[in-house]
C-alpha cells in the first residue's frame, strides 16, 4: 500500500513509497484495531520534519512514514478488544509508552525520558498512508456526528491537555477563579485552545499579526471571543485595557513571542507554551524585570506537549459542544484538503508556501 515517507537527516525528502499493509495480529493478545485511514492533517511539525530539523525513523528503517494527525475508520478488531468496533470512526493518539513510570500508567505524554516515541514523528511510524493497527489502548473514538471535524481531534488534543495542565497546575492557589485569558497565534492549537477557554467561561482575547477582518478574525468572533491584531494593537496597549491576563496560552511558534508573554500576566497567573520552535533563534530579554515582577507575582511557567487518551476524550468533548454551541465555525480551520496521497507534494508546498492554509490535510479514502 502506499505511504508518504521521509529520509530523516536529509532535507526535502518527502516521497511516495510502498509498504505492506499491516495486520491484527502485529498487536498481541487479540488487542489490535485495523483503521482504514480516511484523513490526515499535517502541520508545522511535518515541515520540520521534511527540512530534516526533527524526527528519526524506527530503528532498523532509513524511512520515516509522516502523518499524525489521524481519522479513519474500523475495518476489523481483535477478539477482545471492546472499545470500539468495525464501522466506528477513530483517531489515535501519538505517543507510544517508554519506559519510566509516567509511560507504565498511560500517561506517555509525560515520560521522563529523554526519547520518546511518537507516531509520524519520532521512532514510530505514522499514518499517511492507508491503513494502519494499533492497539485498542491508542484508539480513539470519534462520534459519526463529528466526522466533519475529521483531523481536528490530534491537535485539539494538544490544546485540550495544555490548558487542563494550568488548571492542575493552579491548584497550588487553592482558589484560584480565572477570568480572563490571552491565547498567542490564531494557528490550529490558538483557535482550538481558544474554544477550550470559551467552553470554560473565560473572557478570551485571541492575538495574531494580520489585521482583520480576515479567516482567524471570522472563526474567533464566531467563538464569541475577541481577536487581536499586534499590528493595530500592540501587546501593552491591550493590557492597559484589559488588566493582566490570569492565563496565557503561548501558540504562535515564536520563542520570542513566548518570553514575551512573560512580561504581561497578571499576579498568581500562569503562561502555558505548546510551540514546537525546531531552529535556535537567540532573544534578548528584559531579564531583570521578568525575574523581580515573577518572584514578586508568584507567577507560573508551563511547558506542555503531546496529549494523551483523556485530552482526546475531552477535547473530543469540547468539540462536540463547540460545534453545537458555534455552528459551522470549526469547520472554518480545515482550510485546504489535498486530493489522495500521491499528491504529496502539493501537501508539502501548501504547508511551507500558503501562509493563509490554517490547516492542510490529505483527503486518503472515502468511507
Ligand atoms: C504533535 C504532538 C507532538 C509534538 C512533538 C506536535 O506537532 O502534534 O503530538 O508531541 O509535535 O513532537
Ligand atoms: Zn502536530
């Protein structure tokens, strides 16, 4: 069958290539799922990968299939397994266990080693192509009623346990009662954490460069939250009319923008970064002021990555109610469908050239 793979450590090398086609039985116990993939989303982590600043292919392979962002379909089950069955729409999560604690429990996103194992990303691969098994463990299921939201679920995921780390996190402050929010980057995980924040009744304010009106301006007022462009209204202007932020979601790709959001949460609040940023960009920064203003702030900073299975059950959630809540209006990310797998190539292009592609995703099979 076919896949769409790279050669890591060697740029540009994205390419069609032919693999055989797994079976239940790769999975022991009779714990396997054969999903017929459907759809599959790529984002800035494909385009790194492709430029050969990130992901290794699985021991023993040169190739690296892409893809981890996943939507199919069920096309056989072992013989115990019970979640889900033939028929039902499914993504999967990407992080595959370790071998410390914190991946014994289910819980890979957090392994405290130092590799990790990521479908599409890392020593794993992933699910451009058009079938692949898995065990029950790491599938997911999607209600038929969403499947328009098809490739969404992945990084919704991210968004999903980002946020629900600040909140555990907070926990510290025994009372703490957020009320207002600033997402960085109107990208998939900006518009996405920017639903999650809404659905928990905060005031959102979602901040990108553009001006609006345009594409991110529409979906984030059809969220009833309000966008802001940096170009009309600079960071500290807006925390003058505001006050301070008691959370900020960091989601632009930018380091500097990351640190940046240091200098403007308020007291007891806490910034959350989720950006992926491959390259080594150096910043200078106010170091001083951020030092003095945090110890006397009690102020928090929050690495997340990845998710596991109960942030894709809640982000799945918050989808749901979303859609129900915004009609129409998440669909509004799946900008740029590319037709069939051999397309590859167009996929790659519209992920480095189109600045406006909020999100590209390759169109595999019909149900
Ligand atoms: C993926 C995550 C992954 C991260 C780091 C992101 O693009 O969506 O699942 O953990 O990259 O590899
Ligand atoms: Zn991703």
């Amino acid at each position: 069958m076919k896949a769409v793979a790279v050669t890591p450590g060697t740029p540009h090398s994205v390419h069609l290539t032919d693999i055989e086609k797994p079976t239940l039985d790769q999975v022991d116990d009779g714990l396997g799922v054969l999903v017929k993939v459907l759809k599959v989303g790529v984002d800035a982590t494909d385009r790194e990968i492709n430029d050969a600043l990130y992901g290794n292919a699985p021991t023993g392979d040169k190739h690296l299939v892409i893809g981890h962002e996943s939507f199919g379909i069920v096309e056989a089950v072992g013989p115990n397994v019970k979640r889900v069955k033939p028929g039902d729409f499914v993504t999967a999560t990407v992080r595959r266990p370790g071998g410390s604690i914190y991946d014994l429990i289910g819980t890979n996103d957090m392994t405290s080693e130092e590799t990790y194992y990521e479908r599409g990303i890392n020593l794993r691969h992933g699910f451009l192509t058009e079938y692949f098994v898995d065990e029950e463990e790491y599938i997911v299921r999607v209600p038929a009623g969403l499947k328009h939201l098809h490739v969404l679920m992945e990084p919704m995921s991210c968004a999903a346990k980002a946020i629900h780390q600040a909140y555990e996190a907070q926990r510290r402050m025994k009372v703490w009662r957020p009320k207002l929010a600033y997402v960085q980057g109107a990208g998939q995980i900006g518009l996405l954490a920017t639903l999650v924040l809404k659905l928990q009744g905060l005031e959102v304010f979602t901040i990108a460069r553009g001006e609006g009106p345009n594409l991110k301006s529409e979906i984030v007022e059809g969220m009833e939250a309000t966008y802001v462009s940096t170009k009309q209204t600079p960071l500290a202007d807006l925390v003058k009319q505001t006050g301070k932020p008691d959370l900020i979601v960091d989601a632009t790709g930018s380091s500097r923008l990351a640190f940046e959001a240091m200098e403007h949460v308020g007291h007891n609040g806490v910034v959350v970064w989720t950006g992926i940023t491959g390259g080594d960009k150096k910043t200078e920064i106010p170091s001083d002021n951020i030092n003095l203003d945090w110890v006397l702030g009690n102020k928090l900073l929050l690495g997340s990555v990845n998710a596991n299975r109960t942030h894709f059950e809640s982000g799945i959630r918050d989808l749901a109610l979303g859609d129900m809540m915004y009609p129409g209006v998440l669909a509004k990310i799946l900008t740029n469908p590319v037709d069939g797998l051999d397309n590859y190539a167009e996929m790659m292009r519209l992920l480095v050239e189109d600045d406006d592609a909020l999100k590209v995703f390759v169109n595999v099979a019909d149900e």
